[in-house]
C-alpha cells in the first residue's frame, strides 16, 4: 500500500469523525432512553440493541448479541441512621439487604496500613471508609477480611453525591451490605468519631435475581481476507442505574460506533484503490463492567481458542473529559508500541500521555491481559464530571470536542496498524509473564481474593 493512499484514507476518516452528525444522536440515544444502562435491566437491553442496529447500519459484518449468565440485582431504599440522626445514603451493587445495628469504626482510607493498625477492633462492627487512595472493591475485601458485618464508603469529592459501585467480582452477592456516603457525610461522621463512640442502625432493600447480560460484536473484515488476525476495539456501555453513565462509560461507547462507522468507509476507499490492510477490526461493547468486567471476562473464558488472533485489544473508558488522552499499555514487549502512539500523537499535535509501567485491572482490557493479549485502556482527565458512579454522571457532562479529538487519534491509529502492523509486540505474554508482572504489581493477594487469579 503506498503512503498517498493511506494518506487519503486517513484524511477522509479523520474529517468524517471531526464532522460526523450521528456521534451527538447516539449519545441521545444511550443516556436519554436507556438511562443507566445498568446489566440485567430492560434499559441495558434497549440499549444493546440500539448498538447492534447502528453497527448494521455502518455496514459492518457479523454484528450479532452474545450473552452472559449474571446474579442480577436491583436496588431498593436504603437507610442509615448513625447516634440517632438520620443519614442520606444508597445501597452499592452486590450488597445483600439487611437490617442491623452495630457500632461503627472509622478506619481512614481503609489501606492495609489502617487495618493493620485497628487489629481487632474492626470486628463485628462497620467499616466507615473514605474513597480515596485504593480501588473501593480492594477496601471492602480487606473490611470482610477483619470480620466487619457492614461497609460505609465515601465519595471522595465534594458536591453532596453518594457514590454508587459494586461490592463483589463476578456479579456474586457480596458476603456484607455496604452502602455509598456523600462526601459532606463522611466529613461529619469523622468529626462525630472525634467526639463520640458512633452506633449505626442500618437498612439496606435489595433484589437478588437471575438475569442475562449482552455483549455486542461486529467485524470489519479486509476484503478478500477470509480469516484475518484482529485488532480490537471495545467499550462497555453498562453504567450503573443512578445516573446516565454518560462519560463512564457512553462516551467510550459511542467512540467505539463512531470510528466503526468511519474506519469502514476507509476500509472501503483503500478497497476502492486495491489496497487491502493486513488485519481486521473486531468492535465489541461489553456490558456487566461495572460490576466486576463480566461481559468482557465472559468472551475472553468462551473465545479462549481465538485469542492468540487478537494482535491488541484497545479499550476506551471514560474519554468524555476534556483533559489529556492517556493510553494505558498493558503487556510483554510494548516498548516500539507506546513509541508509535507518542509520535502519533506528536503528529496530531495532540497532549497524551502513554506508558507501559502501570497494571490498571479495573476495566475490560484486564479481562485480555490477564490471557497475555496487549491491551491497553484509553481515557480522558479532567472536566466538570463530579464522579463516574455518581447522580452528577450525566449528558451535560461530557466534552464532545475532547470526545471527538480521541476518537480521531484512536481511529487513525488503529487504521495505520492494520495497514502496518509493525509496532505491535511479536508475541503475547505467557501466563508466568502476566503473573510476575500481577506479582511485582502487588495484585497477587488481591486477584486472588477476588477470585480473579485463575492460572
Ligand atoms: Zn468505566
């Protein structure tokens, strides 16, 4: 393929993304009718479907819906009443519904180091923990591990918001209730521990069912190639069922569908001068994300045989905020790849950062990684977004200029490594490889308290 004609590819596929009239209707769409989207629920099967229709629409191939088994969950009032005064607070996905006294520690941030310091004490009460430092799943194993019988969590950002996530990997009902706090709330409840013993009575209303999640597939296959490698490109389009989602995870969603659209109409143009790229793009958007990455470790446990085709998976969550586009890399040998985004970048004139030295487990690229296929995840900083799992997750929030500008430098860079697969690593990683990495990361224990180190 010559560079005039992948030139010309790349202008029209850039230009279409930068003018395209469906990326703001899409979002429409996704927030606006199907709310959350949370797994399990009819707005996530209306949105799945929308996803599966636009994809047919742009023309790509074999768009079809694989679903996943789940424990569903819905969510009822929940109440915390704490030295006799009435809390606001919500129940966070997975916990049981209870009803129950008990008194309260307050254990800081929740890090090993403050268990470590609380000894005993933790047991038979609840863990009151601030957002901060740590993943929330990582603060709760280690609040069930010290024998605590509920979990109070905070929003680490002002603005009165409870945050929402789940409490247990695998959709599995989680071993203790726990409940999200406002940031303002934790702040008093610090003050009141300073002061006072705390005894909370606490009532959480929740639904455990049987319910079934949807990934959406397609394919952009090379003309003429009949079984080609891939590159893939995937979002989840779950979000949880307190606000839109909307910059975690619509905004990843719809720049998945819009570089589908125009990478297969460039696709089309390099046909249309006999150029053929030397991969496929496989687009997937997963659901189940947001409570523990299950549509995504649900396709890579049922495409296990197929997975060594896979050349790079690259993930977009959250790329709805205005600030630098960081690229995340995951796996063995990726040093000439994150040099390729970095001049790529360069070219776009564009403020990334990329590295390869951080392990991020929480998103879809990690159910990839954790099978050795380099994977990385794409997402944006910055921006008036108060908390992806919060009520402030919502429409007005997201930056369609920012959201455009990554779509563009993701396309165009997944456009130049089908035509040029070169900077991709020779090989994936082997499963001791991916377990040292997990081990010097200081993941081990953790996977594997989370049932997630299955090697
Ligand atoms: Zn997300």
């Amino acid at each position: 393929m010559t560079q005039t004609i992948l030139h010309a590819a790349e202008r029209s596929l850039l230009g279409d993304i930068m003018t395209s009239q469906t990326l703001w209707p899409s979002l429409l769409v996704l927030c606006d009718d199907c709310n959350g989207r949370f797994v399990g629920s009819d707005d996530e099967q209306r949105a799945a479907a929308f996803i599966q229709q636009s994809l047919e629409q742009y023309g790509l191939s074999n768009t079809r819906i694989e679903e996943f088994p789940l424990h569903g969950w819905r969510r009822g009032p929940a109440n915390l009443i704490v030295n006799g005064h009435e809390l606001a607070c919500i129940g966070l996905p997975g916990t049981p519904p209870c009803d129950l006294s008990a008194p309260v520690i307050f254990l800081g941030d929740g890090e090993p180091a403050d268990f470590e310091k609380a000894g005993e004490a933790p047991k038979g009460k609840i863990a009151l923990v601030r957002g901060k430092g740590s993943h929330r799943l990582e603060k709760f194993a280690r609040a069930v591990k010290a024998g605590c019988v509920g979990f109070i969590f905070s929003s680490p950002e002002p603005g009165a918001l409870p945050p929402t996530g789940s409490l247990e990997f695998g959709g599995n009902p989680a071993p203790i209730p726990g409940v999200g706090i406002a940031y303002e709330t934790l702040c008093r409840l610090e003050r009141t521990a300073a002061r006072s013993q705390m005894t909370a009575h606490l009532q959480v209303q929740a639904e455990l069912f049987d319910a079934t999640g949807h990934n959406v597939i397609a394919d952009l296959i090379p003309p003429g190639v009949e079984s080609p490698d891939w590159l893939m490109m995937c979002a989840h389009y779950d979000g949880h069922d307190i606000a839109q989602g909307a910059v975690d995870n619509a905004s990843g969603t719809v720049a998945v569908l819009e570089a589908a659209r125009a990478l297969k109409g460039a696709y089309d143009s390099l046909a249309a001068q006999g150029a053929t790229p030397a991969l496929g793009i496989r687009f997937a958007l997963w659901s189940g994300e947001e409570v523990g990455m299950l549509g995504s470790s649900h396709y890579a446990a049922t495409h296990a045989g197929e997975l060594e085709r896979i050349k790079l998976v690259f993930n977009c969550d959250i790329v709805g905020n205005p600030g630098t586009l960081f690229l995340g890399v995951n796996g063995y040998d990726t040093d000439r790849l994150v040099a390729y985004f970095r001049e790529l970048a360069g070219d776009h004139l564009f403020d990334i950062q990329t590295g390869n030295s951080m392990v991020i487990p929480y998103s879809d690229h990690f159910s990839f990684y954790l099978k050795g296929v380099p994977a990385l995840m794409a997402s944006t900083g910055g921006g008036k977004s108060p908390g992806p799992h919060t009520h402030g997750d919502t429409l007005d929030k997201v930056d369609v200029r920012a959201m455009r500008a990554a779509t563009a430098f993701a396309a165009r860079a997944l456009l130049r490594l089908a035509c040029d697969p070169a900077p991709l690593p020779a090989r994936h990683a082997t499963a001791e490889e991916v377990q040292d990495v997990l081990r010097k990361a200081g993941y081990e224990d953790l996977l594997k308290a989370q049932g997630r180190w299955k090697f």
